[in-house]
C-alpha cells in the first residue's frame, strides 16, 4: 500500500538524521504505526527511550497510556493505530538544573520541523493529539492550557485540515493536571478521543468489508468458455435489445428498414460492450467471447426482423 510504503521511506530518512550533531547513543525515536489515521505529537523524547527505542516508554508514558485506556485503547492498540510523532525526536539531554530533561531549544525545534511537517502531508490525519504546551503551542499557538484541553479544535495545516483534542504533558514535573477542575478537562478530552477512535474504527471496518466484497465477487466471476450457460443468456439478451431498440427506432425515426437495422445494431453493441466495461471496472474481467455471442443474437434478431412484413 503506497501510504505505508512512503512512511516506511520516509522513517529510513528519519532514522539516519543527525543534523542535531547529538553524540551516540542518541538518535531519533521511531513510531511502530504503518497505517495510521491518528497522530501523537508530543515534545521530546527522554532518556529512558534511547534504550526502549520507544516513543514514551518512561514514566510519563505510563501515565499517558493509563489516559489513553480511559479513552478504550490499550497500549498495543494505541501504538498500532496512532503514530507517535514529537516536536524533536532526539533526546535534548538533561535539564541545566539536574531537574528533568532540558527543553529543545528553539534552532533544534526549526531543524526538526520538517519531519513533522512531511508526516503530516504522508499521513493527513484525522485527528491530532498534541501533548504537552510545545505541542500544542504548534497547532493551536499560544493559549492557557485551561482554554483548549477538553474540546475539538480543526486546524488546517501542511496535509490538509484535522480535529485537534489536546492534552497536557503526563509527566509528572506538571502541576496543572492537579489544579481544581483540570482532571475533568482531561477526562472530557479523553471522551473525544475515544469517540473519535471508535468512529475512525467504524469507518475503517466498512471500507474493509467493501473491499472484502468486491474481491469476493471477482473470484465468483465463472470461467470463460466459448460454451456455457451465460453464453446463452447473452445470445437471447442481445437478441431482445436488439428488437427493443428496432421496436423503438421505428416508432421515433423515419427511413428505411436497413438504415433502423443498422441503428439498433449500434444501440445493441453499446450495451454489449457497456456491459463488458461495466465486469472489467467491477471485476476486472472483460470477455471477447460474450461479445461474440452479443454479435451472434443481434444478428440473427436483425435477419429475423429484416424477413418479416412493415
Ligand atoms: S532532533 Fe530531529 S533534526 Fe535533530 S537530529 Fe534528531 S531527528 Fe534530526
């Protein structure tokens, strides 16, 4: 499938970048989701991911997935079905003050920009969920976080348009999660993502099942001999179209009997070969054999008809 064949190219650049110069062993940390609908942006990864090699595999990922099971997804359901970008994804190193990571500076946030930028154009998601102020700073600008946490936002961006459900950063340096109010900003945000999902979820299963039926119905097309049952059909069909359109050409037009043979010979060979164009478009089969056989009932109605009395 192309998506899935651009993303995988598009994680083999990802995976080689160092134009941040960041000393081994750090090194971009890799969403697992190859068809996603869904993405998560959040700020950065930390120290615990260079090992795990896992967007939030720590601390604050325990919290986030804990979150994300309130919506009705389980970790392994979350990271196969949302890609898990960042605003970096190199670990920044530790914070100045020896108190958590430090935050990307800003030519760190300019020089990895364009990652998320492509993704957005490879994946055009339905729903983006920004975590964090960075994150959400990026699509919804600056604004107290009390402000956009628990509603739908759309937001038009490189690959198009999305609803944006913010949530705050699951780390626990922040305290605004503990502030009177905030969980059930959070809880509300949840409820959004979860029905958003379970639609995402519903909409994927039908197209599936579209995609199942029409395969299914191309391998129950028969097989295509001179002689058969279908052939038949198309003999006595053709014939009839054939006397319907000279039936019809006669009532509507004026001249002479060969001239109305002639244009029902036309009408009945659109419909054949329509008919044909119609199995190859559905089926992808598309047979010489039936027209001949249109061609056989179409002649044998005009001679028919070209022996009888006005
Ligand atoms: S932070 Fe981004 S731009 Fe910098 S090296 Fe890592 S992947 Fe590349």
């Amino acid at each position: 499938m192309k998506q899935t064949d651009d993303l995988e190219q598009h994680l083999a650049r990802l995976e080689g970048c160092r134009r941040c110069g960041h000393a081994e062993p750090i090194r971009p940390i890799l969403s697992r989701a190859r068809r996603p609908r869904v993405m998560l942006v959040g700020q950065a990864p930390g120290k615990v991911e260079i090992s795990s090699q896992k967007p939030f595999a720590g601390r604050a990922g325990k919290t986030l997935f804990r979150w994300l099971a309130e919506a009705g997804l389980s970790e392994e359901e979350a990271r196969d079905r949302i890609y898990i970008a960042a605003m970096t994804r190199c670990f920044p190193g530790p914070h100045p003050s020896g108190r958590g990571d430090r935050v990307p500076s800003r030519q760190e946030l300019e020089q990895c920009g364009s990652w998320l930028d492509d993704e957005l154009m490879l994946i055009r998601p339905k729903l983006i969920i920004p975590v964090g102020k960075l994150a959400i700073g990026r699509f919804l600008g600056e604004a107290p976080l009390a402000d956009v946490v628990g509603r739908e936002h759309e937001v038009a961006h490189r690959g198009g348009s999305s609803v944006v459900v913010p949530l705050p950063h699951p780390s626990g340096a922040s305290s605004w999660i503990h502030a009177s109010g905030h969980r059930e900003l959070v809880s509300r945000a949840l409820r959004l993502i979860g029905e958003r999902m379970r639609a995402l979820a519903a909409v994927a299963a039908v197209v599936l099942a579209l995609a199942l039926g029409a395969r299914s119905a191309a391998a129950q097309v028969p097989a295509d001999h001179w002689i058969g049952t279908d052939k038949v059909k198309h003999f006595f069909m053709s014939a009839l179209v054939q006397s319907l359109a000279y039936s019809v050409t006669q009532v509507t037009t004026q001249g002479s009997r060969s001239s109305l043979l002639l244009s029902a010979s036309v009408a009945s060979a659109a419909v054949g070969i329509g008919k044909e164009m119609y199995d190859r478009r559905s089926y992808g089969h598309f047979s010489v054999r039936d027209l001949a056989w249109d061609a056989a009932g179409a002649g044998t109605a005009s001679l028919m008809l070209s022996r009888t009395r006005n």
